[in-house]
C-alpha cells in the first residue's frame, strides 16, 4: 500500500548548498529532516515546556532522538544517542544556523519547518534530475515509478513485474511527468497518514476508492491538485489485476 511505501522512503543527502544556507552535510539524520510536519509540530510542543514556541538545542536534542525514534533509518541509530553528546548526528554547520555560534539562541517551529520544506524540495528535486528530464522537462511514467519504488519494501521480482506493467501501459502512448507533479505527489505522501485515515473512512462507509477519490483526498486532506495523469500512472503502479 502507498502508507506502507512512504514510510520506507528514504533518500540520501551528500552535500547540497540551500538558498540562503552554507554549505551542509547530512548524514545519517536526513530522514530526521524528512519527517512529516505534524510530527514536529508534535514533538516541539512536547519539549516547549514553557509555550513560548521555541526549543533551546538541549530540548531540540530531545526532540530530534523522539523523531528518529520515530523512523526506520533512525531507530537502527537508537542505541548510540545520548544526552551528553548534542546533535551527533547532525553537521555543526546546522546547529550553527539554527542556534547561533554560540549556541545559545533559540529555534521557532517556523524557522525548522522552513528549513525542512527547502531541504525536503531540494532532495526530490535531486532524486527527479537523476532521472535526466526530456527538453519539455519531464521523466517518463516509467522513471517516476522507479523513484516511487526504489525504496520501498517489495521483492525485486515485485518491483520488476509492476515496472513492467507501467512501461506496457504508457508505451503507445507516453504524457510524462513534470518535476512539479513530482513535487506535489511527494508532498501528498508526505501527509500520508492523515490520507489513510480519510481513505479508511471511506472504507469504513463502504464507498469505493477510485482515482476521483483519491484526488479530493489529496485536495481537501493534503491540500494539493494532483493531476489526472499521475494519479492514473499511482492506480497502474499498484494494479495488482
């Protein structure tokens, strides 16, 4: 299921200049970086413990070891936290941006989110030029697929059958998929959680869970139009008929 699929999505994250920003690396921790909104907007609340909105690095610390927890790439790390070694897993040149030279500054949920919205955009814009984009600037329905499941938690022989499927599909007639479509879909899975929640209910109600379905789930739970075409290409991916 595309729950299951989101939350084993993982990206790797070498070295990248963000607007604005210097030059940062990030290790083991992108998938920290990655984590949905909610579950910071969470886990800063938690640590806020006197509701100013702000978290000093000591309390970030204890928000960040919550998130990874959180997390399958950041549970395998779970054993070497602890808190008498602040951010060992995150770049100095980080805790410099969020906290100051000096340490001593303090982080607003606004300014972390805004940095998680660049990275998260400039990662998947990584992942989506890999693909090298025709002139038009699109990766074809079969390059999306492969980025859709290069993470995911299938068999090979499953992933090769469903590539398969697509490439057969869209072969007479190919559309594309333009970096913005990219872009959107990746922010719908990034609220996949409360996706699901609405696609149960619908489940629950007995409706059926078509494409229109999923795109007003998208529009009124993700607050994001995602076009007819990738959603068609997302229903061909896991047509399991």
């Amino acid at each position: 299921m595309l729950c299951d699929l989101m939350l084993k999505k993982q990206f790797n994250l070498g070295l990248k200049k963000l607007p604005g920003m210097a030059i940062i690396i990030i290790g083991y921790d992108v998938k920290l970086f990655l984590a949905s909104r909610r579950h910071f907007e969470i886990a800063f609340r938690m640590f806020d413990l006197n509701g100013d909105g702000d978290v000093d690095c000591e309390e970030f610390e204890k928000v960040a070891t919550l998130i990874r927890q959180q997390t399958s790439i950041g549970s395998r790390h779970r054993d070497h936290a602890n808190t008498g070694n602040t951010f060992k897993g995150v770049n100095s040149a980080l805790t410099t941006y969020f906290f100051g030279p000096s340490m001593n500054q303090k982080l607003t949920i606004e300014k972390f989110l805004e940095f998680q919205q660049q990275l998260q955009r400039e990662i998947l814009s990584l992942e989506f030029q890999r693909k090298n984009p025709d002139d038009n600037g699109k990766i074809s329905e079969a390059d999306f697929t492969e980025l859709l499941l290069a993470y995911a938690g299938y068999a090979p022989k499953k992933k090769a059958r469903m590539l398969k499927h697509v490439k057969k599909v869209f072969r007479e007639n190919p559309i594309g998929i333009s970096r913005d479509d990219y872009l959107k879909f990746f922010h719908f899975l990034n609220n996949i959680n409360d996706v699901d929640t609405a696609l149960t209910f619908y489940h629950i109600a007995g409706a059926s869970i078509d494409q229109a379905t999923l795109k007003h789930v998208a529009k009124t739970v993700a607050h994001v139009d995602l076009s007819d075409h990738v959603i068609n290409v997302v229903f061909t991916i896991f047509d399991e008929n």
